[in-house]
C-alpha cells in the first residue's frame, strides 16, 4: 500500500486565481454578484473579475470598515457582495461592522480573508490572524469555509453565491500542495475523510491538511494505523464526523493553522465534551503574536509541522 503523500505536488496555479475563477464563474450565471476590495484586487487576485465586470466590481481603498458598511448596503437592496482584505483586516478591524451592519441585520454578505496564519510570511504579525476563526465562530449562523487546496473553490463559491447569509472564506493567496483531483467533490458542513484508521484521527483544515497526510505516513511506519479528515468547514462543524471518530479510534489530534483557542481545535474539544470525552491534542499556535519570516520557517517556529503532529498523536494514544 502506498504512503497517502505519493502524488501530491506543489499546484501549477495559485490560490488566488482559482478563487478569481470560481467567482467569475459563479458571477457569469448570476448578476447580483459583486466584488468589493479594499485595495487588494491584485493581492488577492480580483483583478480578472474587474476586467470581465467592471460596472461590478468596487474598491474602496483602505477602508475596511467602510468597505462592509457598503458591502451591507448593497446586500440590503438584493445584490450578493463579496468582500476581500487580508484576514486580520476582514475580520479584526471590521468585528462589529460584521456582528452589527451585516449578521445582526440578517444580510447576504461574503468575506474572504485571504493569508491567514503563517501564510502571511514575510507580511509578518502585523498581517497574520491567528484569531480570525475564533472571531467569525462567535458571530449566529455565520459559516466558515477554509480550502485545503484549489480544487474546493467551485464548491465553496458556489455555495456562497446561493447561500443566503454571511459567510467567512479563510484562504491561501499562493500556491498550495494540491490535496485533490480536478472535479473532486466537496459539501459544505461535511468532511472528507482522507484516509481511515482505527488508532487516532487526525481532524485538520487548510494548510494543516497536507501535514496531517504526512504524519499519518510516518505513524503508519511506527504501526499506528491514524484516520485523517478534512475539516474544510468550521462552522457548522461535521459533529457527526467528529463524534464518530472519537468512537472508532478514541483519540483525537486537531491540526490548524491558527490558535488553538477559539479555531478548529476548540470547536472539536467543544463537541467531544458535550458527547463523546476522549483525549484530544490540539496542534496549533499557543500564546503568540506573529512575525516575518517564510513560511517554511514559520511552520516550524509555531509547531505547524507533520512532526508536530505525529508527537501529539503519539502522546494522545498514550493517553486512552
């Protein structure tokens, strides 16, 4: 049998563009869609969007907060907007524009955060939202979508678009290792399981995705058979998934690119405490800011790593 990693490679496109992509496909069927920037339309790669809409597409310069009071009232007379920033500026800086303007108000508004975590790279911890996903949980009904690869976004966007409500778009803007074939299928609120095992499960998102393939190789050298999941949507979270998991292995490793307060790992612990109490090791950032540096150097600097990942399974299984 061969390691879950045979085949995977760095993707030949960027993020952003498959994101670009899906939304002018998306867009092309519906004319209520828009794009609101606040200046990013070349970092988070709209500028195909401005070209084939240009009486859709609007940037509002570094205006965040103004940018989602527009995006809330355009969504008030019918329109779909979609607004783009970097992470923390798409959800730290505009916390109560979100809360109050769009979901409090029940409004059709999109947010794509792109960069999140050590992503950001060289932007350093001035960019690099460690705590988005904590924010956007917090707000009723909002749903969080974090692709692990660029083969997500025609579900994603499309789900989006014909989804009433506000929705959070945790995103990559470069290249990503490429998870999934073209025309994979994804549903939104559902996980994928990449892989079965019986001695731990490995619940990852993002960019954490393809460390959980790695680790779950090198366990599968040691003889520890792990179950590994795609948990692309945070919220509403695939309890089901989560539950079920906790039964057939009884011990859960969560791997995220954010902290473990308030993201991915906190929502897992969340589920299990009110159903199933197993042990669980929470892969994540822990009580720091961000910085510069590449990402490689990054992942490693916060404990983002496959190594990480297989240290954490291991103490989890002794702790059945």
């Amino acid at each position: 049998m061969g390691r879950l990693t045979d085949g995977i490679t760095l993707d030949t496109g960027e993020m952003r563009a498959a994101y670009c992509k899906a939304l002018v496909n998306e867009a092309k069927k519906n004319g209520k869609i828009i794009v609101v920037d606040a200046d990013v339309s070349h970092s988070v790669g709209t500028e195909p969007f401005y070209a084939e809409f240009p009486d859709r597409a609007f940037d509002c310069g570094i205006m965040e907060a103004q940018a989602v009071g527009m995006s809330a009232g355009m969504s008030e007379t019918g329109l779909i907007p979609f607004f783009h920033a970097f992470g923390v500026f798409a959800t730290r800086r505009v916390f109560d524009q979100i809360f109050l303007s769009c979901a409090y108000q029940k409004l059709n508004v999109k947010i794509v955060g792109a960069d999140p975590g050590v992503t950001a790279a060289s932007n350093g911890g001035t960019h690099m939202p460690f705590e988005d996903l904590g924010l956007m949980r917090l707000i009723p009904d909002c749903v969080i979508i974090e692709p692990a690869d660029s083969a997500m976004y025609g579900a994603a966007v499309s789900y989006m678009a014909n989804n009433y409500g506000v929705h959070y778009l945790r995103t990559s803007r470069r290249k990503t290792m490429r998870i999934y074939p073209d025309g994979a299928e994804f549903v939104i609120g559902k996980a994928n399981m990449l892989a079965d095992g019986k001695d731990v499960c490995i619940i990852a998102s993002g960019i954490m995705v393809y460390e959980a393939l790695k680790a779950a190789d090198t366990l599968a050298e040691k003889g520890i058979s792990a179950r590994v999941l795609d948990m692309h949507t945070i919220k509403p979270l695939d309890t089901e998934a989560v539950v079920s998991a906790a039964g057939d292995c009884g011990a859960i490793v969560t791997a995220e690119n954010h902290n473990v307060t308030g993201g991915l790992g906190a929502a897992v612990c969340e589920t299990l405490a009110e159903t199933v109490p197993v042990p669980v090791e929470r892969v994540g950032v822990r009580e720091s800011f961000g910085e510069v540096g590449t990402q490689d150097y990054l992942q490693k600097r916060f404990g983002l790593t496959a190594e990480n990942i297989v240290f954490a399974a291991k103490k989890c299984i002794a702790r059945k």
